[in-house]
C-alpha cells in the first residue's frame, strides 16, 4: 500500500525544512550582505574623502565636519567588514554590540542614515537601511522561535567571550 499524505502533513513537513533552511543558509546570506554594504560604505566614504580633499576650501568648517564623519563612517565599514567575516575576540571584548545580530543592524541602520547627502549616498544609505532593517527583523524573528528549542550555542572555545551571540 502507498501512504499519501494529506495538506496539512505536507504543509507541516515543508514548514518544519523550510525553517530549518532558514536557520541554516540567512545567517551566511546575512553576513554577506552586511559584508557588502559596509565595505560599499567604507569605498564611498573614501571616495568622498578624497573629493573633499581635491575640492575648494570654500567652507573649511563644513568641509571639516565631513571630514569627520566620513572618517568616523570609513572606521565603522571596516570594523563591521572584519566582524562580518570573522569576528576577533579582543574586538568583540570592548564592543560587544558587534556581536549580536540586532546589534549589527542597528549599526547598519545608524550608518545608513549618515549617508544620505550625494545621489551615491542615497544608494548606499538606502542599502543600510534596508540591511539593519532585516538584521533587526531576522533576530527578533528567530528569538521567538529559538526561545523553546533551548538555550543558544555559546562558543566560548572560539575565543569569543560567553555571552556574546554571534549567530542569527
């Protein structure tokens, strides 16, 4: 005899691996992502750098304040770059938001909402916004879920201090 399975068996079974293809593969699509923009961040923000640097001194007081925070931009894509591809303990250790999901994304989202001024920046921030967003939406979704499988993995033999979630 052959079994067939009725609607709600197959809707409970591709439910159940859909889940946990999700679980699986966002992290690493988030990663990339947020690889991405803040390496585009970091790109941009140099570039702007060095146009306000070629340009007139026509209002040093702005053109310094720019400065600034495209400087303070470019320093923050590259610490995200690095946390994004592997995150070094010592980093971690004294800026701990770094190592959570949400705190990820509301680093993106901040950094995103920094870079609206040239039609370059709109992209750029645009793509930010739009990446913090999911990275805040993703784990909040997912700590519902998590929250009755059991407690998270904590990877304290990688070097990363306890209690620092790195994982979606």
């Amino acid at each position: 005899t052959q079994s067939t399975w009725g609607h709600s068996e197959c809707l409970f079974f591709f439910e159940k691996h859909a889940f946990y293809l999700m679980k699986q593969y966002l992290p690493i699509l988030f990663r990339v992502l947020g690889s991405l923009g803040a390496c585009a961040t970091s790109i941009y923000c140099v570039w702007r750098l060095i146009v306000i640097g070629e340009g007139e001194a026509q209002d040093s007081e702005a053109n310094m304040r720019e400065c600034i925070l495209y400087g303070y931009l470019v320093l923050f894509g590259i610490m995200s770059t690095i946390t994004e591809v592997r995150p070094p303990a010592f980093l971690l250790h004294h800026v701990t938001f770094l190592g959570s999901t949400t705190g990820r994304g509301f680093l993106y989202f901040f950094m995103g909402s920094l870079l609206f001024k040239f039609w370059v920046g709109y992209f750029v921030g645009c793509y930010m916004l739009v990446v913090g967003l999911l990275h805040i939406f993703a784990c909040s979704l997912f700590a519902k879920s998590s929250a009755t499988a059991g407690p998270s993995r904590s990877s304290g033999a990688s070097g990363i201090p306890e209690g620092i979630d790195v994982q979606l």
